[in-house]
C-alpha cells in the first residue's frame, strides 16, 4: 500500500463561517486563511489576496488578537 503524500485539503469556508470562528489561533492560521482563500475565486491573485489580508484580516486581527503591551 502506498502512503498518502498529503493530507487531503480541507473544504473551503466562508467568510461568514470564518468570521464566526472563535479559536483566535485556528482563525488566523495559515491552513484556515488558505481555506477562507480557497472559497472566493476573487482571491487567487496575490494582488487580491494581499489587500483582502490587509482590508479584512489585519483590522480584524488586531481587534480580536491585541498584542501586549510592549514594555
């Protein structure tokens, strides 16, 4: 038997499934953004997907996952 090269891609989501995410560090993990990629064919330019990830991810990132305070 031949051993599976991959693990098989996970389904696409929303943005509305992602928004409602609530495991910060699932949310904003790589495999999570690329499925939340995956299910908008407006995202698969860089160009697209860079100012989506700067318009929608990174304002929300900031509410949802403060950094601390720097001392």
């Amino acid at each position: 038997m031949g051993v599976p090269s991959d693990i098989p891609t996970p389904s696409p989501i929303t943005l509305d499934e992602w928004n409602a995410m609530t495991d910060i560090s699932e949310k904003y993990g790589i495999a999570t953004l690329e499925r939340l990629r995956a299910s908008d064919p407006r995202l698969k330019s860089e160009r697209a997907w860079n100012q989506f990830m700067k318009e929608v991810v990174g304002p929300k990132m900031k509410v949802e996952q403060p950094r601390p305070p720097q001392h």
